[in-house]
C-alpha cells in the first residue's frame, strides 16, 4: 500500500473512533465520517467496506493492546494460574464493557466470518485454556475454554448486564466459581 493510502487509512481510523466516541458507533454515519475528514466517500469505501469492516479494524487495534496487557501478567512467574484466570477475566470483562458498542457493530454483520475462526479468537482462547488445570485432558480444557469464552460473548456479556443486572465485579467472580478458578475451591 502506498504511503499515502496508509496515511489516509490512518487519518479515518483516528477520525472514526473520535466520532464514535463522541456520538457513539450506532449515531455515526459513513458520511459523517468522511465529511469530518473532507474525503469522498469513494475514498472511504475503498478502505472499508461498511461501517462494520470498519469497526473491526478498530476492535483489531484494541485486542492487541489487550493481548500485551494479558502477555504481561503471562509472564509474571509469582502468580498462580487461578491468579491470572482472574486477570485475564478482569481485563476481558472490561473489554467488553469499554467496547461494546464496537463489538455490537462489528457483530451485526459477519463480513469476515466467524469470530471464533480468527487469530484473534485462538490467541484469546489459547491465554485461557493455559490457565486451566495442567492434570485435565486437551479436550476438557478446550470445551471449558470453548463456554467460558462463550458466555463471555457479547450478547452474553450485555445479557448478563442489563437483563441481569451484574457488575464487572460481580461477572466475574461468578465465572471464576463456576469454572473453579478461585483458590477457595
């Protein structure tokens, strides 16, 4: 891609999630988008192909600074699998919260597949079944890795808050009972 191109693909990035975070991602439009930035909207198709592809590359940028936060805890060797279960579950959870609006524009249309087919899903399920239990077999690891990460979806996550009416807090230390993932057990 040419440096230009970068730049520009750059500068609607940054506009797009100022807007978002403004307005919020469902009241901003495409065209709001690039009036802010004085492109064409030609120029801004060419780039992403909806609001959603749009989404994703921004929620891509985030999961990575996710990833680093969770590699650091990883590599501290003074805390105990449990220990980081609950970091990885904390920063997740407030993941989610933080993003949810991205992670629901994202979700409303499945332009690049099923999630849990992507880098991304394998990198995230991998820092949690790694917490799990060394003595388990691969498969039960895989399957609690599988419904922890599905309870954690989206819908999930703003099914438990809003319809449920649990905290942060209180999501996770639920889910660290139900998968055994507190040091009490």
């Amino acid at each position: 891609m040419r440096k230009d191109a970068i730049e520009n693909r750059l500068r609607i990035e940054n506009t797009a999630k100022e807007l978002f975070e403004i307005y919020g991602v469902e009241n901003t439009s495409m065209n709001r988008i690039s009036k802010e930035l004085g492109i064409g909207m030609g120029t801004l198709y060419r780039h992403f192909e909806d609001k959603s592809a749009l989404c994703y590359k921004l929620i891509e940028n985030d999961f990575d600074r996710l990833f680093k936060e969770m590699d650091y805890a990883e590599q501290n060797n003074q805390i105990t699998n449990y220990e980081k279960f609950g970091i990885y579950l904390e920063l997740f959870i407030d993941f989610k919260s933080k993003h949810l609006d991205t992670l629901n524009c994202v979700e409303k249309k499945e332009f690049h597949g099923d999630f849990r087919d992507t880098p991304t899903f394998q990198k995230l399920s991998k820092k949690f079944w790694n917490t799990f239990d060394n003595e388990e077999s691969p498969e039960w690891k895989t399957f609690k890795t599988d419904m922890l990460l599905n309870a954690l979806s989206t819908k999930s996550y703003q099914y438990q808050v809003d319809k449920r009416g649990l905290n942060n807090k209180q999501l996770k230390q639920f889910l660290q009972n139900l998968f055994n993932m507190t040091e009490d057990f």
